[in-house]
C-alpha cells in the first residue's frame, strides 16, 4: 500500500507547575491501530474477561446496532488510538493561563 502523508499527533502546553513555577511544553504523541478490545468490538460469548477488559479501556461509546458494528469492523484498520491514555485530557485555549491542547 502506497504512503503518502505522515501523520504528527501530539499536544503543547503550558501553566505552573507544583512549585509556582511557569512552563511550557510541546510533545508529540505516539499512536498505533486501535485493537478490537480498545474500539469496543471483542464480544466472544467464551472470553467475557477480554470483553470487559475491552470497554474499560474503549474510549469510543458501545456499539449495540449490529449493522453499526458491521461497518466498524469493516472500517477498524483506519482508526488509531493514543499510545497514552492522559493524551485525552486537553484543557484551555491559547488565552489561557494553563493550557493542554492536542494537534494533528
């Protein structure tokens, strides 16, 4: 399959830290293909664990519609998920006085 883009995900920041202390931080974050267990689809009737497992760690909402899932399944390889789970908390904008904002 043939590349054309590479795609920079990470956040910048900035505020006081614990000691009164001003920063300001740019990061970038990784990310990888979201696992059936991370999109909420693994629902094996013989592994209830992982599929528990699976929505405590989805960050998407259940899927119940089966004709939904069908389309997620179909579509899973083209969604990624943060290698960090804190990557999604963001707070602020640029006229803040503390800041955690995500770019692409």
């Amino acid at each position: 399959m043939a590349s054309y883009i590479d795609l920079t995900v990470g956040f910048s920041g900035w505020g006081f830290d614990e000691n009164g202390e001003f920063y300001s931080k740019i990061e970038e974050l990784g990310y990888h293909s979201c696992s059936e267990a991370e999109l909420g689809l693994k629902n094996n009737a013989e592994d209830d664990a992982a599929q528990a497992k699976g929505r405590e760690m989805s960050p998407f909402y259940p899927i119940i519609d089966e004709n939904r899932k069908a389309d997620m399944n179909y579509h899973k390889s083209k969604f990624f998920c943060f290698d960090t789970p804190e990557a999604l908390s963001i707070n602020g904008d640029y006229n803040s006085a503390t800041a955690k904002l995500l770019y692409i």
